[in-house]
C-alpha cells in the first residue's frame, strides 16, 4: 500500500510541474552585461572564492595541526580553515581593486 501511495504521488507532482518546466524551457533570455549591478557581482565572486577555498585550506590546517602535534578538535580545524579561506577572499578581492585601475 505504502509503495502505490509513493507511485501515485510520483506521477501526480510529475504531471503538475510539467507545464511549468516546459514554459520556461521556451523562454530562456541569457543575462544582460548591466543586469547586476557591479558589487552584486564582487559578492558573488567572493562568496564562491571563500566557500571553495574551505574544503582545500581544511586538510591543510588538518595537516598543521598534525604536523605541530596539537590534538585539534574538527571546529578549531574548521574556524582555521575559514580564517585561511577568508583571508584569500580579501587578497583577492584587493588584487581585483588594484588590477581594476
């Protein structure tokens, strides 16, 4: 009974999203250059600079802090890894400032 529940609501929420997936298939405009504003953009550049940069600079404090033979728990590892990730955003975001004129 469980499973013809689970089939039945399957099929019914498949056949009230179609018409709503196939309007906006044929509508598709690409972005504009002027449609963000320009510190909109630098946000999101940053945002996606500072949460890539985690799970690469969170192996890297692992490894600090395996290699100085401290017992860190995983949020001290975190926060480093943070503070790493937050300090390459801002190199970054000065550089672009810098590179910009």
């Amino acid at each position: 009974m469980k499973k013809l529940v689970a089939v039945l609501l399957i099929v019914l929420t498949a056949g009230f999203l179609t018409p709503v997936f196939s309007l906006t298939l044929n509508n598709y405009e690409p972005y504009s250059e002027d449609e963000f504003p320009k510190w909109s953009l630098q946000l999101r550049r940053a945002e996606c600079i500072f949460l890539g940069g985690i799970p690469i600079a969170y192996p890297v404090s692992a490894l600090a802090f395996g290699t100085l033979k401290k017992d860190a728990t995983f949020l001290e590892t975190l926060g480093v890894a943070c503070a790493i990730s937050a300090v390459i955003t801002v190199v970054d975001f000065i550089l672009g400032v810098v590179n910009a004129d």
